[in-house]
C-alpha cells in the first residue's frame, strides 16, 4: 500500500436516484424485500456505468408462488422510472409455445409470406421507445419460462449470453442495455406440499412469515428449478430471487395500494366525473374475503376491486347519479346483496351568517 495520507470512504452508502428508487419500490411491493433490494442494487450499478460490456446489464431469475408480485415488480420499477408499466417489454412465454408463434417476436425471413407486415415485437425501436439519455435501458420481461418452447429457450440463451439478438430478417438487435427478468411459477406444487403441512410441519399450522418456513420453500423451489432448467440456462443467471408466499397481512397491505391507486385512477381519468370515496373496514373485508385465496396470493383481489367497486362506480357514473366533486361511502350490507354505495350531502358552504335552519 502506498504511504500517502487516506481517507476511509462509504461504499455503503447509496445514490440518491438509487435509494429514491428502492423507497418507491417498497412502497409499491410489499413483503418481498430481496427483489426490492437487488433491483435497486443493479440500477445502482447501472447508474454508476460498471455493468458489464456486450451483454445485458444484469438479469434476474424471479421464482416462487403465483399471485406474489413477480410479474407486478418489473411493472412497478418502470412505473418509477419510465412514468409507466407499459414501459417493459414483456414476453408471456405462454403465447409463443409453438415455434412458428415466434415470427411474432423476431419477425420471419424474407420472402415468407406477411414478411413485411410483421413487426416483430423484439424489434430495436421497440426496445427503444421509452428510453432516455438519462435513463438509457429497458427492461424486458420473459414470464413464465417454464413454458417457453426449445426455440424461445435458445432465443434467450442468446440473449443472455451476448446480449444480441438476430431478427428473421437477419438484422441484428442490440440487447446489451436491458436488464432482463425471468419468472417462473416452478416449485408451486412442493410449496403447497409444504402448506399443506406435507414435509416437516406435520400437524402443524403453517406461518408462511416463519423463516425456518421461508428457507424450506426457497430449498424447494430452487431444488425445482434445477431439474427443471438445462445447467447451460441456470449458469446464466446472475441472481435468483423466490419470493415468498404473502401473508394475510401483506395482501391487507396490497388492498390500500390498490384502493389508493383506484383513487388515483378516478382523479386521471379522461372522465369528467372526478369524484373522491371512502370505504368502510367491513366493506374492505368482504373485497379480502372475494378476492383472496393464499394459495393464488393476491391474483384475484384486483379481479374483486373491478367487480365491486370498479364496475358499480361506471354505473353510477354513466347513469349521472354521480358527479363532478361528489364524495361516495361504500359500506357492507350482507353477504347476498354485498357493497352498498352512499353518496354525501354537499357540504353548504356557509358564507358570513350560519342559515337558518
Ligand atoms: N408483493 C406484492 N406487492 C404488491 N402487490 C402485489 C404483490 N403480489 C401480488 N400483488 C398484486 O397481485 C397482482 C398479481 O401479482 P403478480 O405480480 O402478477 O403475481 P405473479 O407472482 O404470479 O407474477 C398484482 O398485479 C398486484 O396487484
Ligand atoms: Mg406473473
């Protein structure tokens, strides 16, 4: 070491981009903090230039139960960083399970039939719609790879490897600033083996919080994930993330995200009825008691919020029953007849003497 005076320096300490990035990635997902973490730690890292050259800036292989936030992740960090969700590329391996559906992605060779019609959708103007000088990348989504066919695998193993792309044209695409997230629904059936108090917890009730439980299914899952990828794919993985199974307290916490956002939504909308509301906590447990199911996670709770309140409120809109500054109560009635929609008195504005009443 040389004998020059030094100074210790932080290398924990975070950007602030980085660290305003994690805050609002945790705000927007709940209970899966390792994803947060190393999303925020990769855009550190691509904030500060020392990804690696010719291939992409890092991916991630997101495993664990469905209805875990998974695909709601990759959705919520382009939300922050691009203004929208529409901002990622996002693969639903399941549409291209055939081969011949792959012209769809990389578009088909020349001189096949609809050659010039098909844009394919890994195209790079694609890639690059929403970037920016500051925010140089994209992020692009492969879910659930379990079930990809033999070709969209070596498509991505390409990828992966050289972060290029060969399109049915023969053009290249650069694929090098992208950060590139996998998920997979692998595992699901060990998980409910060892919900279902199959493996070591017999007789017991399951706390999906507990750690002992947390490492089992993370054992699990990745054990799954071995036999179900090649070795070639697993070496390629930067880093894998399981998610864990939500509590009841977690979805609590996914219902206000959501209602907030609805809120949100109403106050956007291109309508002109922009209306606040409010909602009792018997009326949130009804929208809890239809939209969870632990073993689906919280999949089906956005399906309940369009069904119970989304749907209604269109109603009261189009009818004109609501309007422009109106403020709704919903309320729980029974189990048959469900949420019932009040709406509140205008508030008098009283100006200089109280009215006589
Ligand atoms: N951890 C979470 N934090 C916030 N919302 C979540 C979380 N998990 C699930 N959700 C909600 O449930 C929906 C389905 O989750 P998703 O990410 O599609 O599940 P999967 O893990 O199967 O990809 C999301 O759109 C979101 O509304
Ligand atoms: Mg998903």
């Amino acid at each position: 070491m040389s004998t020059a005076i030094k100074s210790t320096l932080d290398p924990s300490k975070k950007s602030m981009a980085a660290e305003r990035f994690e805050e609002q990635l945790f705000e927007r997902i709940v209970g899966q903090d390792q994803a947060v973490e190393k999303l925020a730690r990769l855009y550190q890292i691509y904030l500060a230039g020392l990804y690696p050259p010719q291939r992409p800036i890092g991916n991630f292989l997101f495993l664990g139960p469905t209805g875990s936030g998974k695909t709601r992740t990759v959705e919520a960090a382009c939300e922050i960083l691009f203004g929208t969700a529409n901002a990622v590329l996002k693969i639903d391996c399941a549409e291209y399970a055939h081969s011949h559906e792959i012209s769809r992605l990389i578009g088909s060779p020349p001189g096949y039939l609809g050659h010039r019609e098909t844009t394919p959708y890994l195209s790079q103007s694609n890639l690059e719609r929403y970037r920016t000088p500051e925010l140089d990348l994209t992020f692009v989504l492969f879910d659930e790879i379990e079930k990809a066919s033999d070709t969209l695998w070596s498509l991505l193993l390409g990828i992966l490897d050289k972060g290029r792309l060969t399109l049915g044209d023969n053009t290249e695409v650069d694929m090098t600033k992208t950060i590139i997230i996998m998920t997979g629904n692998i595992g699901a059936q060990g998980i409910e083996k060892l919900l279902d108090g199959g493996i070591g917890f017999a007789g017991s009730k399951i706390d999906v919080a507990d750690d002992k439980f947390g490492q089992q299914v993370n054992a699990t899952v990745i054990e799954a994930a071995r036999r179900k990828f090649s070795p070639e794919f697993m070496n390629r993985i930067d880093s894998t993330v399981v998610f864990k199974n939500l509590t009841e307290c977690h979805i609590r916490k996914i219902l206000e995200i959501e209602l907030t956002a609805l809120q949100r939504r109403i106050m956007q909308s291109s309508g002109e009825t922009k209306f606040s509301f409010e909602i009792s906590n018997n009326a949130k447990e009804f929208l809890l008691h239809e939209g969870v199911d632990l073993k689906y996670g919280a999949r089906h709770l956005k399906r309940a919020i369009e069904r119970f309140l989304v749907y209604p409120m269109s109603n009261l809109i189009s009818t004109g029953q609501i309007h422009y500054g109106d403020h709704l109560c919903i309320d729980f009635l029974d189990k048959d007849k469900g949420l019932e929609f009040l709406k509140e008195a205008p508030k008098l504005k009283v100006i200089g003497e109280a009215l006589p009443l």
